[in-house]
C-alpha cells in the first residue's frame, strides 16, 4: 500500500493492540479453453468470480491489521477494491455455513444447522442460488468444496461446471462463449488441517506471533502460530494465481471479484465457536470501473462499515446478476442497484460440531454482541477429536490440567454460564463478559429481544435436542423444515419461555419445572429436567420427580434426570438407567456418551465396562469420547 497509507495503518495498529496481545480489525492458465475472449457479448451484466478460502478469520488476513501472516494478493485486491469492515459468518464452522450459502436461508430455520447432518428440505420449495443463476443465463462453476449438509440432492447437481481432474479449477474457462460466469473457486491451504501436525520445522519466527489472550505463551503455541501463518501466505499466493488467470483471459475488467473466508479461525476457540475470532471474517470486493455505479462507497480503496452477514450472499449474488430472487431467502442484498437498508444485527448460531454437542445463539451489532447459551452446562472446551490434533490445543489442555492457567485461559475448559455479552471494540478476543454491567443492561435488553424476534420468525428449530427433532419430523413423514412451521407440532414461543426459564437458574422457578416433568410433550419434559439440572442442589426437594423421569418415554429426559440425582447424591438407581440405555440401546447415543463424559468421576466405570467389552475407541474424525476417558485413565 502507499507509504502515508502504511503510516496510518501502522498508526492505528499500535493503538489498537495496546494491550491485548494480537490485532484486531479495523472498524472504520488458459489451458482446456472453450472461451479465452474477454467480453461477455456486451450485455450490462457482470461475470462474478467469489474467491473463498477456508478457516482464516480477520486477524489472519494483513490488511486488516493482522501481522502474523502477510496477504499481499488479498491486499492488493483491497487497495483497488472495498474491503467490509463487520462481515460475519452465521455459523462458525463449515458444513452449516456452506448450507446458509446455498439456500439463502438460516441453517435453524432449515434443521440443517448441526455438522454433517444432512437433514433433507423441500426441495421443491427450496432452489438452490446457482439454479436461479442457471435460469438467468449464467454459466455457474464450483470445482471445489460444496458440503452442503442438505439431503436429498446432490451438492454438486446446480452446478453447470462440477470438476474434473485434468481440467482446471478456474471453472470460466468451460462456459459458452460471451456467456456471462459465476464462478466459485475455494482455496483449501489454509483449511484447520493445515495446523495439525508436527510444529517443528516452521520458517516464521514463533518469537513474532501474536497470540489472542485467552491462549497461554507455551512454545508450542507459538509454534502452531507460525504453522498456520505459513498456510494462510500459500492461500493468498492462490488468491493472486486465481486473480492472474482472470486477467491473462482478459476477464479482470468485465468480473466482479469476491474475496472471503468461510468463517473464522483456526486456532482452538475460535472455529465452531461464536465469538469474534470464529465468526469475524475478512470480505474485499473489486468492481471494475465500468460498473462504478454499483460502487458501495465513493471510491476504491476505501472501507464500508455495514453488517453483512453470510446469509446476505446469496440473494446479493443475484441481484447483481439480475435473476429472480424467490421469497426463501432471508438476507439482505448489500451490494448493486437493488441494495437494501443495512440490518441492525447479525445472528449467529451453533449446534453440535462432530461428535460433540452445543446450543449457542448469538446476536451482535457493530460493536456489542450477546450470547445466549442453552447447554451452559457443556464447557466450551470439551474434547473434539478434531480440534485436538493441533498440538496447540492438546498443549493447551495439558496446561490447563496442571493447574496452570488463570481466569482468562483457562475458562475454555470450564462450564458456562447462561449469558454473556462482549464489547467488541475493546475486547476481540471476549474474554471480558460484561453480561451484569449495570451501564450495558439497555443495549442487553435489546439484543435479547432482537434475538427473541429473529428466533419467531425464522422459526429456530433448536429449541429440543437433535434427535428429538429428528424423530418427531419423520414420525409425521415431514421434514424439520416444515415441522417447525406447525405450531400444533412445535410451538416454539412455548419452547423459548420453558428454555429462558431453565437458563434462569433461579430456584423460585422450581414448582414449574416439577410440574412440567409430567407434561404430554417431551420438549417440556426436557426443559423441565434442564432446569432442575441448573438449579444445582435447590432441586434437592424434586428427587421423586427426577427418578421419575429415569423411566420417561424420552432418552434424553432420562440422560438429564439422571445425571442430575448423581449430583443430587442419589446416583444408584441413576447410573443403573444410564447402564441399561448404554448397553441395551438408545434412540440417542450421542447425547448419551456427551452426558457421561460430562459427568465425569460417577460415570467412570460405565465408561471401563464399555471399553473392556470391545467396544470401539474410535469415532469419526478420531479417538470417540469413550476412547478419550480411557486414554486418560490408561485403560
């Protein structure tokens, strides 16, 4: 960037990292041809390229005050671009990200929302955007990743270009010719992957990274730093090569150029996690001079301060395109002639990641977000098979079980409590909740009922456990989708009092919960259990209640009930119902083993009888929790 640019920037980069310990964002080649020609037959419709790459949140990319990686190609598209200052991901980690992109629709509002569900939708009401695309006259191209998460279709089916090996990735290249292009082209080097491994030969001064506060200064740390760093360098150099291919086509004037990540990251806690560092994500925007009226701010090489979030792209893609925009989509178009009144927030949400479950909801502004967290009971640092293969995480761990980290790092590893709420411009890394500050209970009040709001009309279909939700769509030969738009099937305001009751914690709320462990829906029958849980031992005067429910109809009111007379200190009859659910079947084997991990101590020799049986140590993307404990306890 220009000399004086360099100075601000510098500048401003001092002033924002005092005393943080990282940066934090500004807020302010033509092989296999069938067409080389770069015009597009002189219509006034422009060719679209989105470049995304995968994992690297804002403090990874440099010309948002990153200084760990350098990104001269994302750089330079900036400087003769727009770069967005609050684009932010909805869900945290790929799978249900990438099923926000293809619908334009929230993932909780399609049941599409936990990783690698792949729960079906009314595909017959639902299009998919390179459809609409398609339909406009574009040729549309994704070689790369698709990992919808949607059954039903295949992911790769709307696409006109899909791949194919030998064949180039740069999917213009296999259009009609003049025909106008949408082209993705996704950029894997710096996938989380790309930080497993041994950490030992970086060529990045460990010494010069800057670490987020809520990571302790261990070597290692340091190291996986300097690891990644070295990704993300390749990923941009990928960016330049894409950008080089467009212009030797001639392509460079008449393309629209997109460059984002797809959420955040990539170090532990930030990847699959709603706070800043997960969700953040760089957006640059290159619009050639002939399409200047679509200019988002006066002149190139400026900043737009406007919320985007992913759930805007699709419907954003096209209206530039001039196609059909169908009522289904949820965002806003930020960019071109139809643009639309900037939201006020942006909604974020995550559900179970692999092999572990969660339930967080998060509404932001530009500046302050709130977090609701209805399994506060889970800490957020819960082993996953697949964060913990990067040595910084189990390093982490480790420090941790020393007894060696403070408040700060080592809260990760800790139960949650029911709210927290951050200000994002003096804390990135959220490690400062400011949820019973007397001066932010306006703007918190606000932003609950903001998310209150959102949840009613996008009908968030989180309210009961996965495979609750599961079982009552199909036992109606529905989808999710549809069933959370019966209110007879799922009154959902119901269901968002029953859970703020529970996350209440607050013991007058106990007869409630007592009288919904009978209710005829087996939602109530959970919040009831979830709320007694959090009462901790203010629920001691509803044991009957609770050994009642070791025998409800639902699994999951019977894990909850359960768990809950074990910290009440009446676990025989408790650890039996777990053992018979273990051995004998569940309809939920996944919440079954997180309970028992969670419980810890009384549940261990469930967990010896389990792995002395035989039973696979192995899960999906690693080690199972069962394998873990083991592990742990050497057996």
């Amino acid at each position: 960037m220009p000399e004086s640019r360099c100075l601000l920037f510098s500048v401003w980069a001092a002033l924002c990292i005092a005393g943080t310990g990282h940066v934090f964002p500004v807020m302010a080649q033509a092989e296999d041809s069938q067409s080389e020609t770069g015009t597009n037959d002189g219509t006034d419709r422009p060719n679209i390229l989105w470049i995304t790459s995968e994992d690297n949140g804002v403090s990874w990319v440099s010309c948002y005050g990153g200084t760990n990686a350098q990104t001269p190609a994302i750089d330079g598209l900036a400087e003769e671009g727009f770069r967005y200052t609050h684009c932010f991901d909805n869900a945290a980690v790929c799978a249900p990200t990438r099923s926000c992109w293809i619908t334009g629709m929230y993932g909780i509002s399609n049941g599409t929302q936990p990783m690698r569900s792949r729960n079906p939708i009314p595909h017959h009401q639902i299009k998919y955007y390179p459809d609409l695309l398609r339909e406009a006259g574009y040729h549309t191209s994704n070689p790369g990743k698709t990992d919808y998460n949607i059954g039903g279709r295949e992911d790769k089916a709307c696409w006109d270009f899909k791949g194919e090996k030998g064949k180039s990735p740069y999917g213009w290249k296999y259009r009609k010719p003049g025909q106008p292009f949408f082209a993705v082209v996704n950029i894997q080097d710096s996938h989380e992957s790309r930080a497993h491994g041994s950490v030992d030969n970086v060529t990045k001064d460990p010494a010069k990274m800057k670490l987020y506060s809520y990571h302790p200064d261990l070597p290692v740390v340091r190291k996986n730093y300097a690891k990644y760093a070295e990704a993300v360098e390749r990923m941009d150099a990928k960016v330049g090569a894409t950008i080089e291919a467009l212009k030797k086509d001639g392509l460079y004037d008449d393309t629209i150029i997109v460059y984002n990540s797809d959420h955040g990251g990539v170090m532990a806690r930030s990847k699959r996690f709603l706070y800043a560092s997960g969700v953040h994500c760089p957006l640059v925007i290159r619009i050639p001079a002939k399409w200047k009226h679509l200019y988002p701010a006066t002149e190139p090489g400026t900043t737009v301060d406007r919320i985007v979030s992913f759930v805007d792209m699709p419907k954003t893609w096209l209206a530039l395109a001039g196609a059909d925009i169908p009522e289904q989509f949820q965002g806003t178009v930020f960019l071109g002639d139809q643009i639309e009144p900037a939201p006020k927030y942006h909604l974020g949400f995550r559900e179970r990641a692999d092999e572990r479950l969660d339930n967080v909801r998060m509404i932001r502004d530009e500046r302050y977000a709130y977090h609701k967290n209805y399994m506060p009971y889970a800490p957020a640092g819960q082993h996953l098979a697949y964060l913990w293969k990067a040595p910084l995480t189990a390093a982490w761990e480790q420090h941790h079980r020393e007894g060696k980290t403070n408040e700060i790092t080592g809260r990760f590893f800790r139960p949650r409590v029911s709210e927290e709420f951050y200000d994002n411009q003096t804390d990135f890394d959220n490690v400062h909740s400011l949820i019973d500050a007397p001066e932010h209970q306006v703007k918190i009040s606000e932003l609950k009922k903001a998310l209150r709001q959102q949840q009613l009309e996008l009908r968030d279909s989180g309210l009961m456990p996965e495979k609750m939700r599961e079982r009552r769509a199909a036992a109606h030969g529905i989808t999710i989708y549809e069933m959370v738009r019966d209110e007879n099937l799922y009154p959902l305001e119901r269901y968002l009092d029953l859970a703020d009751l529970a996350l209440a914690r607050d013991p007058s709320n106990l007869e409630a919960f007592v009288g919904g462990m009978s209710d005829s829906d087996e939602v109530v029958r959970w919040w009831s259990a979830v709320g007694l849980h959090l009462l901790d031992q203010h629920a001691m005067p509803a044991k009957d209640v609770l050994r009642n429910g070791l025998s409800d109809e639902s699994h999951e009111v019977r894990m909850m009930s359960a768990w809950t007379l074990v910290e009440l200190g009446d676990s025989k009859q408790a650890l039996a119902c777990l053992n018979e659910l273990l051995f004998e079947g569940t309809n939920n084997e996944t919440m079954l083993h997180n309970v028992i991990d969670w419980m810890g101590q009384p549940a261990l020799p469930l967990v010896k009888r389990y792995v002395d049986q035989g039973k696979t140590r192995e899960g999906r993307y690693g080690i199972s929790i069962f394998g873990r404990i083991a592990q742990l306890n050497g057996w």
